[in-house]
C-alpha cells in the first residue's frame, strides 16, 4: 500500500513537522510504501521529504493520501485533485483576529487559511489533533460520523534522554521558576504571563524568574513585550531565550517549577504534554483545546486576574500535597498520549478511512 503524506512545510522544531515524520516512519515499518511531501524544507526537513512539485497524484483506490492542514498553502489543489483515498489531519489555524494589530499580513494568510477549510470536506476521514479541533471540523461542514482524533506524536522521551546543559542550570540557581514554551506570537498572550510575573514578584516571592522559551514570530509584537517588561523593572526576571535546541529546551523543562500559560488560543498544546513528563505541574487558563489536553491533569481557570493566578502559583509552591497530586496527574495523562496509544489511534484512522 502506498501512503503520501503532503504538508505545507517540514522543519526542525516544529510540533507539526514531527508528527508528520512519525507517523511516516511508523507506516515504513509496517511495510507500507511512504513519501513526505511539503512545499517549504529546511535543512532538516531535506532528509525526510521532498518539494510537493514532485508530488504525482495516485489513481490506485488501495493508494492513501494524509494531508496535513495547519496554514493556508497552494498545495491545498494537490489535495484535491488527488484520486485515491483521502484522510484530512486538521492541526488548526489561528484565527486572524489575534494578529490584525500586530502584522496584517499574517492575518490575513489566516483569514484565508480558515475560509478554504470547508472546500477540503472532501476526504474520506479528517481527523483533528484534539477533541477541539474536530469540533472545528464540523463547523465549518465536515460530516460527525467521517471525523475522529488523532493525538500530535510527542516525543517527550527523547528530551528526558538529553544531556542537561550546565550553563543554563548554573545561570537560574535556587530561584523559583515559572516556564512558559512557545513561539512569541499575539495569541499566546505572553504579556499576560509578564503581568502575572510582576504581581508575583513584586507582592509575593522575590527570588523567582519567568523564563519564556521560545522564538520571536513578529517583530512589533517582540518589541512590544520588551517594553513591558522594561516598564515593570523586571529585565532582570524575564528571560526571553529565543529559538533553543533540543538540550537546552530539555535543561529548560528540567529547571523549571511551575508550566504556566495564559494562551487565548491552543489547537493542541504539545509544551503541556512535555511539561508534564519532566513532572512540572501546568497552570492555564482554559480556553479551546486546553481542557481536552489536560483533562483535569493541570489546574485551569476561566477569569484572568493576575493576582489570584499568582496567588495560585505560590499555593503550589507552598503545598507539597497538592504538587505531587498535580504530578502525579499529569504522569497519568501522559498515558493517552504516548508512541503507542498514538500508533493504535492511527492504525485504527487508516482502516476506517479505507473502508
């Protein structure tokens, strides 16, 4: 059986570039006839795939195509031209509203984005990465009995494996340290994490740092955060790292106290997953797919007011019962999204689709 895989690009680091990876080295071991396709390639991604203007459609009705939705690509015709069989995987777009002041560029690559979702209802599965996704999906017209989910492969265990680097756990010392994972773009809401920061460290523990780990997206909104926390006095106690390797982002996870997150807009979440494994408890405000990825294995809430949230924060600091409860869940959690679980929720995509 020959099973295609076409995304808009492959690149190191990316959530979505790695599931695509893993999902076509887990086909290839069960003796299927795999390529990736993608229409933008870093040198990583080079060594997994190759440009969708090599893409030829299959005819063969036994022949799958897996699509990879995530931002607006001309490659979307590809996909619907295809002959064969076809499972769309929806891994969301962020909606445009969230960059209109930042960058109206971006935006309006989103707005797009959204708008060509229900012209790709013509599959024979689509599946979201998240239970909130797949509620997506029928919104914008995807028939319920043709749609499921299929959890993002995490690979928590290759950054458990990673050496630690020395200069980072020496920089941050005994302080207590508040993480956060992800690129700096509007929607994540990093300004409220900095707000948050502030309260704490100002009415609650002095000896505590924010470290957003993550790289910079859009300029003005970069510039924007810098000035916040400039205007607080914290530039001290906010680390900004920028994009990191695998060994550092690992050193990062193992440092760090508490995994807080004041995103407006998640399709999956993967940093809470990775979190979790290192035993770092999440706090987050529940919004779109969080509360499915967490399902109760963090402690979310529904109204952003930065002094109970940090208040919150010390409560765990505090209570070592309720720190090792919320450990202890998330340990639970990982379970539903671990290599195998994973595999099986695909071994069991493929067959409906074909059917």
């Amino acid at each position: 059986m020959k099973i295609i895989q076409l995304c808009a690009r492959l690149e190191f680091g990316d959530a979505v570039s790695h599931h695509v990876i893993e999902i076509g080295k887990y086909l290839s071991s069960l003796g299927h006839q795999t390529k990736i396709f993608a229409n933008t390639l870093d040198e990583f991604g080079k060594e997994f795939a190759l440009t969708d203007d090599e893409f030829e459609p299959l005819k063969d009705k036994s022949d799958l195509l897996i699509y990879h939705y995530s931002i607006y690509c001309e490659n979307y015709r590809k996909y619907l031209e295809f002959g064969a069989k076809k499972i769309l995987i929806y891994h969301n777009i962020t909606p445009p509203e969230f960059f209109e002041a930042h960058d109206a560029g971006v935006a309006e690559f989103l707005r797009k984005g959204r708008e060509l979702l229900p012209s790709l209802s013509s599959c024979d599965l689509a599946l979201g990465d998240s239970e909130f996704n797949r509620i997506e999906l029928l919104n914008y017209g995807f028939e319920e009995e043709r749609t499921g989910v299929l959890p993002i492969f995490v690979d928590y265990d290759d950054l458990l494996k990673q050496k630690p680097v020395e200069r980072i756990r020496r920089e941050f010392g005994d302080s207590f340290k508040i993480i956060f994972v992800g690129r700096k773009v509007p929607n994540k809401r990093i300004e409220d994490l900095i707000r948050t920061f502030f309260y704490y460290k100002r009415c609650i523990n002095s000896n505590s740092r924010l470290l957003i780990v993550g790289p910079q997206w859009i300029e003005k909104y970069d510039a924007q955060l810098r000035w916040l926390i400039d205007s607080f006095g914290l530039f001290d106690d906010v680390v900004m790292t920028g994009k990191v390797t695998k060994q550092e982002l690992s050193t990062y996870y193992s440092i760090a106290d508490v995994y807080l997150s004041m995103s407006e807009h998640e399709g999956f979440a993967v940093p809470f997953i990775e979190a979790m494994a290192f035993g770092v408890p999440v706090i987050a405000y529940s919004c779109t797919a969080i509360p499915y990825t967490l399902a109760g294995s963090g402690i979310t809430f529904n109204i952003k007011d930065f002094a109970r949230v940090a208040e919150l924060i010390e409560i765990i600091r505090t209570d070592e019962n309720l720190k090792s409860k919320l450990v202890a869940s998330g340990k639970e959690r990982l379970k539903a999204f671990s290599k195998e679980s994973v595999q099986s929720a695909l071994d069991s995509a493929i067959e409906k689709a074909m059917n």
